[in-house]
C-alpha cells in the first residue's frame, strides 16, 4: 500500500515552510510514506509562485525521494465563489488562468505526481454547474494532454458535494481522475451505512480512475473531519471502504487531519493497514 499525508505547510515565512517541508520528508522517510501533498493556498498564489516555491523550497522538492500532490487552492467558505464551475464565462476564465499558471510552473521546474483542483462553491443548478466544469476541465484537457489532475468530493454547499452529483461527473467525464474523501463521503450520506456502503459500490464502478483516498473520520454529532485512529460511535467503516475501492496498489492512501504528526500518523497508518489485512 501506498501512503502519505498533507503536513499542513503554511505561507509564514520561506524559512518555517522550508523547515516544515524538511521535518515532513524526515517524518515520511521514517514512517516510509511514498506522497507528501502540498497545499497551495490563495495566500502563496498571491505572493507569487516564484517567491514562494522558487529557490531553496524548490531544491528541496527536487531532491526528494517522495513524491508529490499538489492541492491547488482548498476552498475557503467564506468565499463562496463557484471558480472554474461559474456559468459566467469571463470570472470561469480568470479562475482558470489561475490554474494554467499554477500547473505551467511546476511543470517547468518540478512535476507533481497529481494536481488537486476543486470545482468551487454551489450557487446554481447543478446541471449549470456540470456544464460550466465540463468546459473547464475539456480546456485544461487540450492544454495539458496527460498530465495527473484530479477532483474530489467536496465539503457541504460545494458543486461536488452531493453524491450523485459527483458520480454523474464522473459518468460524464470517462478522463477524470479523481480523490474520494471518506469522512466528506460519510458526512454526505448523513452517516448512513447502508447508503455509505452504495456511495462506495457506485464508486467502485470507476475505481481505475481513483488516484487518492483522503482518509478522515466522522460520526454523528462529533464532525467530519477526524482522525481515523479515533473510535467514534457510529464512525466510519474503514475496512468496507477499503475491501469495496481501496485494494488497488497505485490508490495513495493519504492522511490530511493530523498534519506532521509522527506517532498520530503511524497510529492513521496502522489503521488503514490492518483493516487492509481483514
């Protein structure tokens, strides 16, 4: 099985992100994590990519054994804004080249394995939606034939949040790779098992597709956001989740909910691993 974890790096200064890259790759090379996925957040974007990743940060990034995923701008709900899923299409295309630029950087100075990219915020019907995303990913599709871009289920009130919304974007793109995170799945089937178990069945019909598993924890009444190792009543079923679309050896397992954390991350390891064995 294949492993890794978001660390959570922050924009402060280039020395705390370089550090913190730095203790990341020493945490997966002890724990021998394959992926660390990077967060670029609205704040580094408007730094500029150079001052921030250019420089020792990308030193780093080239020289490590690990690989890489990029998660291009995680939504912030405050926004609300529906970014490359906007009918409009003049502020579409303004998220777009945010993209375009974000994806040309690194893949002139250092390729990431996948890039993580979010559909945005509801403010429509979501066939008005579905329309406006299919034009998106089909421009970013001519422009970059090949390259890994994924999208993911998301958090309540985004396009993609609703099951069948998801699962008929990916009946209506054959191309899309894509992430399935499992306490947003769980959350968005209120905590059902039965329904959770068709969420995963249904998905399982596009498994050769499924480049992530973002694994978090979820229960009624606690969040759906928590870490797996957590025994939480009514919480997720991991060892379904991984027999129904999990076994597949390219499938990352990746763990976002305790960051850098060397032993809160071999305990999320632990889990996935032996409910693997099961």
């Amino acid at each position: 099985m294949r492993f890794g974890f978001n660390p959570g790096i922050e924009a402060h200064t280039k020395r705390d992100m370089v550090y913190r890259l730095r203790s990341a790759l020493e945490t997966a090379q002890e724990l021998g994590f394959d992926v660390i996925e990077v967060s670029l957040t609205e704040r580094m974007f408007e730094l500029g990519l150079r001052t921030v990743f250019a420089g020792e940060l990308l030193d780093v990034l080239q020289s490590a054994r690990q690989r890489f995923h990029l998660h291009l701008f995680p939504p912030d709900p405050q926004s609300k804004d529906p970014g490359i899923s906007n009918p409009s299409p003049y502020p579409r295309s303004l998220q777009l080249r945010r993209l375009i630029q974000v994806i040309e950087f690194f893949e002139a100075n250092h390729a990431m394995q996948l890039y993580l990219i979010h559909a945005g915020w509801r403010t429509s019907a979501f066939e008005t939606h579905l329309k406006a995303l299919r034009r998106s990913l089909d421009a970013l599709e001519t422009l970059y034939p090949g390259v890994p871009i994924a999208l993911k289920n998301d958090w309540p009130g985004a396009v993609l949040a609703q099951p069948n919304d998801f699962l008929e974007l990916l009946e209506a793109a054959p191309n899309l790779r894509y992430v399935f995170n499992t306490g947003l799945g769980y959350h968005a089937v209120n905590y059902n098992p039965e329904a959770y178990s068709w969420l995963l069945r249904s998905l399982g019909r596009f498994e050769d597709r499924l480049a992530e598993i973002q694994w978090s924890n979820g229960a009624p009444g606690v969040g759906l956001n928590r870490p797996l190792h957590l025994m939480l009543d009514r919480g997720l079923d991991i060892n379904r989740t991984i027999r129904t679309i999990g076994r597949n050896p390219a499938i990352v397992h990746l763990f976002g909910t305790v960051e850098g954390n060397l032993p809160a991350l071999a305990r999320e390891r632990r889990a996935v691993y032996n409910s693997a064995r099961l």
